[in-house]
C-alpha cells in the first residue's frame, strides 16, 4: 500500500463518516436513505455518461453488489433506528475487516503476511473496544436486536468488499464501476418508499433535501476512492485501514450527538492507531 493509497482511504474514511452522521441526523431514516441512495443513484447516472462502460466480465460482481448494498442500506437503516450513532457506527464497521482478512484470503487468494494479520488483529480489537464500551459505561443491559443489526451490517459491508475489490479489477474503468453501482443500488430505496409514502413522500423529502444530497456526494465520494485504491492494493489491509472511519464517527458522535467520548473509547481509538501502523508497516 502506497502513501497515495493509504491518503485515498483515510480520506474515504473521513468523508464515509460524514454521511453516515448525516443519514443519521435525519429521524426519519426512510427519508434520509432516500435522499441518499436516491441522489447517489442520479450522481451515478450522470456520471455514467461520461466515462467507459465497464467490461463484460464486472457486470455480474456489480449486480450482486447492488443486492449487498441494498441489504447493507437496510440494515444500517434499522441499526441507527435502534441505536446511538456512536455505538451502531463502530459495531457495524468493526465487523467488517476480520471478516473481508477471512473472505479476501479464501476466495481472492490474498493472503496477509505476518504485519498485516496482526495490524487487522489490533485494528478489530481497538473496534471492539470502541463499540462495547458503550454497553459497559451505560449499566444498561445490551440491545441485542440494535447489535445484531449492525453485527449484520458489518457483515454486508464485508460482502459487498470482496465482490467489488474482483468486479472492479475486471472493469477496467473504476469509474465506470462506481458510477454503475450507484445507479444500480440506488434505485430500490425510492422505489420501496414511494410505495409507503406515495403522494405524502415528496413533500417529506423537501426539508431534508439538502443535508440528504449533500449526504449522497459524500457517499459516492467516498467509495469511489476506496474502489480506486482497491485496483492498487490488497484488501484486507485497504478494508482495516478505512475502518479508521470509526475514530471520527466516535468524534461525531460526542460532539453532535451528545454521546460520551471518554477514556475508555481513547484508550480502543489508540490501540487501533497502532494496527492501522502495522498494517502499513509493509507498504
């Protein structure tokens, strides 16, 4: 992994946790998720008629990528339904790079060295520190329906990793891919809440119209990066590294949401500084 690759994802990583912020400030999650797959999907579609079309051999990993992601934007839906942000945000993509280490060995043939297992190693246990320090410092019982569902969302993310980390290899055209993907995702959530809402959905649309498409950008933005660094490097280490998204979420959550940053959350924050080091330690 290159320092322009590593700059790629950590940029990825800030602006993924902005829009993820931004779908949650929206109570009405339906209509935040709209506004967001909706307006990624019409970003696509612009985009699309200016660059190459993917080749032929990407366009099965790109629709079985559109599944994933409509599942993923379901379940991250219902997490942040049932949960903070600060703790539903650092469950859901902590998950994920243990499982794409799993996936991307098996399947890719892209097994990690001794450096990189053992900064995904750290990485995951600085994550699971950042999302089960919530439950400890509440006294609260755990919300088991709020874990499972962003448990279910790392795995979604996982998913949706590895298949695109092949298709967008086979598309020749990163930009191609991405602008595909978003057509082809985007379209299911409006569709699912114009059949709710019906007439009701646009004027519900309209005071969120901003903050939702501006979330959109950001979201486009910030795969778009990931999937260019994913033609330039392994993915396992790609995957942990933009799970550095987590510091900030954690950031966004004490400072506009109100949620408690504390020792603890630092103390994980740090120890998944030092995996993140480790894992470029080969670059």
């Amino acid at each position: 992994m290159t320092p322009l690759v590593a700059a790629a994802v950590l940029i990825a990583a800030v602006t993924h946790a902005s829009w993820n912020a931004i779908a949650h400030a929206i109570r009405d999650q339906l209509l935040s998720f709209t506004l967001i797959s909706g307006g990624g999907a019409l970003i696509g579609g612009a985009l699309a008629l200016f660059v190459p079309l993917p080749a032929a051999g990407a366009w099965p990993y790109l629709v079985a990528s559109a599944l994933l992601h409509i599942g993923y934007y379901a379940l991250l839906m219902r997490s942040f339904t049932l949960g903070d942000f600060g703790q539903m945000y650092p469950i859901a993509r902590g998950t994920a790079p243990l499982a794409v280490t799993v996936l991307a060995a098996v399947f890719v043939d892209e097994i990690p060295d001794g450096w990189q297992l053992t900064g995904v190693a750290f990485a995951c246990a600085g994550l699971t520190g950042l999302a089960l320090w919530g439950i400890r410092g509440s006294g609260r019982r755990p919300d088991w329906p709020a874990l499972l569902a962003a448990g279910a969302t790392g795995l979604a993310i996982a998913g949706y990793t590895v298949v695109d980390g092949v298709g967008v290899r086979a598309s020749g055209t990163p930009l191609g891919y991405i602008a595909w993907l978003m057509v082809l995702e985007g379209l299911a959530i409006p569709a699912y809440a114009l059949v709710r809402r019906r007439s009701a959905l646009l004027p519900q649309l309209r005071p969120h119209a901003v903050r939702g498409l501006t979330g959109a950008a950001l979201s486009v933005a910030a795969y778009a990066l990931v999937l260019w660094a994913q033609t330039r490097a392994a993915l396992a280490p790609i995957a942990a590294l933009r799970e550095s998204s987590i510091i900030v979420g954690a950031a966004i959550g004490a400072l506009f949401f109100k949620e408690r940053f504390g020792g603890p959350r630092m103390a994980a924050a740090g120890l998944m500084v030092v995996g993140i080091g480790l894992m470029l330690h080969t670059s």
